[in-house]
C-alpha cells in the first residue's frame, strides 16, 4: 500500500470522502466543477487512489476502503516507521527539538498516552 497522497490525490480524496458512497458520474460532476477536470483526469486519479487501496469502485458506484481519518492514523504510522525506524519517541523528540512544546500540547499528549496506555 503506498501511503502517501499526491497534493491532486489529496483533493480527490477529500471530495470523495465527503460524498462517498457516490456514483462514478456524480464524482466527474463535482471535479469538473471544482477543479475543472474532464472525466478521463478524474477517471485517472480515482484508480490511482483506489491502487493505492483508499477508495473502491465497484459497477460505477465509489465507496471508501478507509475513512479520513483512518487513512491518516495509517500514513502516520507508516512515516514514523519508515522514518524514524518505527519509534514514536523519536519522532517526538525531532518534531519537539528546537521548538519546544506549549504546556497545552504537552498536557494534550499526556492526555493521548494515558487514553491509549496498554494495560
């Protein structure tokens, strides 16, 4: 699975899980309206998300194989492991180094952990 959207991807997507399940027809309508896409552009882009495993189209009707937010805990995951060798401390502490935390975000992450704390 290839975890990262292109930027045309990503608005396609966006469209798509606003409005799935949605028909074929109905998706060329919307992207020639918003981003002025003829219907092989669109056409293109959908099997490119659905290789991608995001979206299916089954007999003209699009459905979502992963909510957004699914999608993203998963491009999430795949980035700390392909990045940081699967250690979330790690991309914690990159992603804090220069910066710093605010006390909110620090007191929103202690919240997070003791939500998903196993045990």
């Amino acid at each position: 699975m290839g975890y990262q959207l292109t930027e045309a991807e990503e608005r396609l997507a966006e469209i798509l899980w606003k409005h799935v399940p949605m028909t074929s027809a109905e998706l060329v309508k919307i992207c020639g309206e918003e981003m002025d896409w003829k219907k092989s552009t669109t056409y293109t882009m959908l099997k490119k998300l659905e290789q991608k495993g995001v979206f299916v189209n089954e007999k003209g009707m699009i459905r979502a194989v992963y909510t957004k937010e699914e999608w993203q805990a998963q491009e999430s995951r795949q980035f700390v492991k392909d990045s940081f060798g699967g250690s979330l401390p790690k991309f914690l502490t990159a992603f804090a180094k220069g910066k710093g935390l605010t006390a909110k975000e620090v007191e929103e992450m202690k919240k997070l952990i003791e939500t998903y704390e196993e045990g």
